[in-house]
C-alpha cells in the first residue's frame, strides 16, 4: 500500500475514533410536516447552527479558557489546537446539526419541537459523512473526554505525519465544541448528527477538491423570520453506489462541482431510515393522527414501525 494511502486510511480510523458509540434508540421530535417529509422522503435535515434555538450553540467551550493548564495534555498535538482554539475568535458557518434525544419523553421538547417523536436505531444512522456526538453539559464532562479521545490507541504508529495530527487534533477539539452545550439544556439529553460543507472554497480557492466530499447545500424558508435557512441532508445510500460516483475533481471549477454534486444527491438510490417507532404527543386528535401515521408508513414501505400514543394528559 502507497505510504500516502496508509497514512489517510490511519487519519480516518483515527478521526473515526473521536465519534460517540450510541447504542439503542435515540428521539427526534418533530412537526406533521417534518415527519412527513422525513418519511416522504427518507432524509433528515441538518440545519447549519447559526439558524438554531441555542444562541451559543457552538461557541460554549471557547468561554472556558481555563479548562486546562498545558501539563494535564499528554498529546502535544492536542495541546497547542486547544491553546490556538481558545485564543482565535469564533467564526464558523460551515457546521450543520440534526438533534436527537436518548431520554424519556419530554413535554418540554413536546412543547417547544413538535407533536411527533420518531425513534431510530442510533448505530445505522452512522455514515461516512455523519459522526454522531452525545452532547455533555459541564466542564468536567467535556475536559474528561477530550483527554480520553487525545490518548486512543488510533494517534500510534509510524503511518500519521506531523501534518495528519494536527489535522487530527484540531478535528478532536472541533467535535468537542460541537458536543459541549449550555448546561440549561441539560434535559434534553442530546444526541446530534453532525456535517461540514462550505458554501465558499475559501481558504483553498486552487484546490476545490478540498471540500469534495462535502454534502450540498440547501435553502428553506425560516418559519418566523422569512429568511433562506441552510441545510444539508441525512440518508442512507449504496456506500458502492457512492465510490462508483466518485470523480476526478482536479479539472472542475468550483460551480461545476456543486452542480455534480447536487445532481449526483438527487438521483442516488436511497435505503429506509431506521425507524423504529412514532409517538404521537399529547395533542388534539392524537388516535387520528395515529392512524394517518400508521398508513403514511407503511405506504411509503415503513411496514414493522410501532406507533403509539402518549399518555400525557395534557388538555
């Protein structure tokens, strides 16, 4: 195997390593038209977080500059990003999210996300693309693991250059701003699908192919504010369908690569989410809303999917 072949295909092990394993079901709450659409067309969208509820989404662990002192870190790689994190000012639109709940149902989240909560099985929504993140809501939670993930058995060996790590250490600490969450939302019990896609091919404008494995972009309309929302979408594709597609991007211009790209995602074949169950919230109509529901999926191929109502006795 060629030195460069090795050395991505131990960067990606190692990135991979820095993902959250979540077992069982975790919960999107969601409106009728979300769930429709999620089941229409089997995708989930992930919103680009400068459109989302939490105002410091994101931006939290830049406040805790104290978090660490140099002589706790036993990654030299992971040292100096976090030193250089804390210290450059937020500046991120490239980051996109779908959030999801491992606890209980919640009138909380019925009240503020929707009348639908869809359960899935959290290890096949996993892809290439998509890493998920158990979101954390302390200092201590959130130090714990970023030294945990800075001492995986994946940053040994001869195959990861000095490059590769400081890729891969600024990637550990990226994932952890997204994971870190302010503690006021700390019953929502988060788990979130996580994408990067530039809109621009800024800081590489001669070399496009930096961002080929970028998911396109697309607009929606913002419900309140009546501006263009951008999101990027979730699914489960052919991972042979997928390399079968892939494309020599050295010869193409910025525009011709979008275009490809969001051509490519229209046409691909696309599996069912794994969806194991609906909940209907505690809203009026709720047993004729189990009823369209039930024949929604299974008229879109969803055959085994329990629906249930809640029992919340809310008026």
């Amino acid at each position: 195997m060629d030195n460069r072949i090795k050395c991505i295909e131990h960067y990606k092990s190692l990135i991979k390593a820095f993902a959250d394993p979540c077992r069982g079901p975790i919960y999107h709450y969601t409106s009728a038209e979300g769930l429709r659409g999620i089941i229409e067309n089997s995708e989930i969208w992930l919103t680009n977080v400068a459109f989302v509820n939490d105002r410091t989404e994101c931006r939290a662990l830049k406040e805790e500059r104290n978090l660490f002192i140099d002589s706790e870190f036993v990654n030299k790689y992971v040292r100096d990003t976090w030193n250089s994190f804390i210290c450059n000012p937020y500046n991120d639109k490239d980051t996109y999210i779908a959030s999801f709940s491992r606890g209980k149902e919640s009138l909380e989240q019925w009240r503020a996300y929707g009348d639908f909560r869809i359960g899935f099985g959290a290890n096949k929504l996993f892809t290439h693309s998509f890493n998920l993140y158990q979101c954390v809501y302390n200092r201590k939670e959130i130090k714990n693991w970023i030294l945990k993930k800075s001492n995986v058995k994946e940053w040994n060996g001869d195959s990861l250059n000095d490059q590769f790590k400081r890729g891969a250490a600024f990637q550990l600490i990226y994932a952890a701003s997204r994971k870190f969450k302010n503690y006021h939302f700390n019953k929502e019990k988060e788990v979130r699908a996580i994408a990067v896609s530039h809109h621009t091919w800024e800081p590489y404008p001669n070399s496009p192919s930096m961002f080929a494995n970028d998911p396109p972009i697309y607009y929606r309309d913002h419900s309140t504010y009546k501006i263009p929302v951008p999101y990027v979408k979730l699914f489960i594709t052919d991972n042979e369908e997928q390399k079968e597609r892939q494309h020599d991007t050295t010869k193409e211009t910025s525009r011709q690569m979008k275009e490809r790209k969001l051509n490519q995602e229209r046409s691909m074949t696309r599996y069912l989410l794994p969806i194991l169950e609906v909940l209907i919230g505690p809203m009026i109509h709720r047993e004729d809303a189990k009823v369209a529901c039930e024949i929604l999926l299974k008229d879109k191929g969803y055959k085994n999917v329990k629906v249930n109502v809640s029992d919340i006795p809310l008026r």
